[in-house]
C-alpha cells in the first residue's frame, strides 16, 4: 500500500491506496477554511500551524484502521508547487515515516496530482488528454501527453481563476474561499430571472449596468491572444460593487448629505438581490472568458489537424456547475469526451497524490529522503511550459 500526504495549501489530507489495483482505502480531509474565513484568504502562518495540528490527528485515525504500519510500503507527497510553511509540514511527516519504516519517498507535484484526480479507483491513465486546469492559485490548459510529458499550453498572466472569485467575494464581504460562495448566489440571481416575465425584479441596480441577458456586461480579456487574465475582471467587478453603493447610499439618504468615501467599500449597504446580481455578472464574464480560450485551443488544434478526442476540467474550481456545462457544450461541439474527477476530489486532497505516486512508483522514480527538499514553484522537468504559454 502507498501512504500519501497532500499539504500544499489549507487542506491537509492523508490517503492510503492500494498499489496493484489502484483501490483507494483510507482517505481523509481536515479543510482550514473555517479559519481562513475572517481573512478572506489563506494566511501562511496561520496554515502551516493547522498542518502541523491535523496531519498528526489523521495519521493516528489512520494507524487505527490500519493497525499499524507494517503494510505500508512507501509515500507519496505532494513537494511542489504550494505554500513553503504548507508544504514542509507534509515533508516533515513524510521523512519520519520513511526513516523509520525504511521505505522510499516518492515526490509529486501538485499539479500533476490533480490530473490524476481523473483516475482515482481506476485502473490506468488516458494519455494524451488534454486538461483545464482551474484552481486557487492556477488557470492552465495542459496537454497530458505521457506520464513524464505535461506541457503548459496556456496559463493566467496573473490572477487565477479560483483567487478572482475569492478577491470578489472578500469585496462583497461574503467570506472564504470565494468559489462555491459566489456560484451559490449567482445561482440563486439566475434561478430568479428564470421565473420572473421581467428584467426588473426589484433589484437596486440602475438599468446602464444591464444588459439583455440581464447581466453586467463586464470585458471580455484576451480576445486576440492565448492565455487567461482575470485582474480586469476582479478591477471591474470593484467598480460595479462601487458604483452600486453610491447608487444606494443617494437613494436612501436626503439630497445634499455629504458621504464617507469608505462608505463606498462597505458592502454591508448592498441587498442580498444586488450581492446576487454582481456574482451572477462576474461569474458569467470569468466562464466566458475562460470558454472562448478554450474554443481558441479547439480551434487552433483542429487547424493544425490534431483532434482532441479527450478533453478534462481538473482543480477546486472544476466543481463549478456552470463552467461544466459550458466546458461540455464546447466538447459537444467539437467532438471531445469530457473527463470530470468527482466533485469529493476536485479540491486538493491526497488520493489524487496518491494515485499519481503509483505512477511514480511503478517507473522506480524514488528520491533521497533526507536532502529532499519542497518548492513554492513547479520545478519538474515533467510539466514544461511551450513558448507562447
């Protein structure tokens, strides 16, 4: 059996999978996000002293099941790319286990990791697929071509998708992590103007902020280059939430009264309705922007005569009903099958290390367990970036 330990950011996860069948056994999950609320994102400190509380915790639940030890016969661990106090705690584990089992280390990189959250429980890997990867800290298209050749085919210039939605809803005061908080409410808005005749629901925003759908019609990024931007986004979003809060505080105080200029930051004075509107808008703009990047990569594939017979959705933010369903008409349009992990593995977790330390394992690439080191960036020569990347 192989023990793996996941530690790159704020969940810190421990799994054990079977080596020859690839069965996941134990796996178990202890989320940070409760602390990491009131902040309105992860802070390092504050995750690494979590780490170095719920990783022990799970490793005993675990000896528990397990009755020990004995039956483990390496681990996986997630090195890179990830938080460097986040990281060294799961590193620190690890080396204990091996020193003291005698069993061999085997690293794995995050992003990687996530491919194979794809095929956690089952048998073998698909190679070549080609993989939308959306996560906290990264916005990719990767192209899986083998088990040692990952090539970044397109990335974010700066924000990642899944930061964006959390910088958003911090705006909004809605707390952390941003992603399923935002889906939630822009769910709700469009459920609303699925059953109302109207545009006008009630909803305190002026009629220039709408447009026919109904939504903020926010900039579309990148429309003549590959790759991913989503600070405009977030910087546009900031205005909308602005400028509807002046709009609110005119209406609901008398005419001359002067204003706090912080007032216009305070998202306390906007509705529900109109917190649901702005989430709906930028949810909407960042799934487009993201759709007309991947239709690019359809297109430029399929000009070139390659065919993209399988295509994924990887990382936290692939749980995103909306983006799914774009993602799938877009593979639907170009005869793509559409790979998605399942929901309890999209965030980071250790079965989807483990199953990629299988893979490692297999093909005998251990590393020396005392000068292993961790790293904040990806440095495996295995995920590579192409030039326009």
């Amino acid at each position: 059996m192989l023990l793996s330990i996941e530690s790159s950011c704020d969940d810190s996860s421990i799994a054990i999978t079977e080596i020859d069948s690839r069965r996941l056994i134990f796996h178990h999950k202890i989320s940070q996000d409760t602390a990491h609320s009131y902040y309105g994102g992860v802070v390092p400190e504050i995750a690494s002293r979590l780490h170095a509380k719920s990783l022990p915790e799970i490793l005993e639940k675990l000896r528990d099941v397990l009755g020990g030890f004995s039956c483990v016969r390496g681990v996986a661990l997630t090195t890179e790319p990830g938080l460097s106090v986040s990281l060294i705690e799961g590193l620190m584990m690890a080396k204990l286990l091996c020193l003291s089992l005698r069993i061999p280390l085997i690293s794995v990189n995050h992003l990687i990791g996530h491919f194979y959250s794809l095929f956690i429980n089952k048998p073998r890997a698909i190679f070549p697929m080609s993989v939308l990867l959306v996560s906290g800290g990264h916005t990719q298209i990767v192209e899986a071509r083998s088990e040692q050749d990952f090539v970044i085919i397109a990335q974010s210039l700066d924000d990642s998708f899944g930061e964006s939605f959390d910088k958003v809803a911090k705006m909004l005061g809605l707390g952390y992590p941003g992603g399923p908080i935002i889906e939630s409410y822009a769910k709700s808005y469009m459920d609303s103007m699925a059953e109302s005749s109207t545009l006008d629901s009630g909803a305190n925003i002026s009629h220039t902020h709408r447009r026919d759908s109904g939504l903020h019609a926010f900039p579309l990024p990148l429309r003549d280059r590959v790759g991913f931007s989503f600070s405009g986004l977030k910087n546009a979003a900031r205005l909308l939430i602005e400028s509807t809060i002046a709009q609110s505080c005119l209406e609901s105080t008398p005419k001359n009264t002067q204003h706090n200029p912080a007032m216009l930051s305070d998202p306390s004075a906007l509705s529900q309705e109109c917190k649901s509107y702005i989430c709906a808008s930028f949810q909407e703009a960042a799934i487009r922007h993201i759709a007309h990047q991947v239709e690019r990569y359809f297109k430029t594939s399929r000009d070139c005569g390659r065919v993209i017979g399988d295509f994924a959705i990887v990382g936290g933010a692939s749980s995103n009903a909306a983006l799914r369903s774009r993602v799938q008409e877009l593979c639907d349009r170009f005869g793509a099958k559409l790979h998605l992990a399942p929901l309890e593995f999209c965030a980071d977790n250790a079965a989807m290390i483990g199953r990629a330390g299988i893979a490692e394992w297999e093909a005998g690439r251990f590393v020396d367990v005392v000068s292993q080191e961790i790293s904040p960036r990806s440095t495996t020569q295995a995920l590579r970036l192409t030039p326009q990347a």
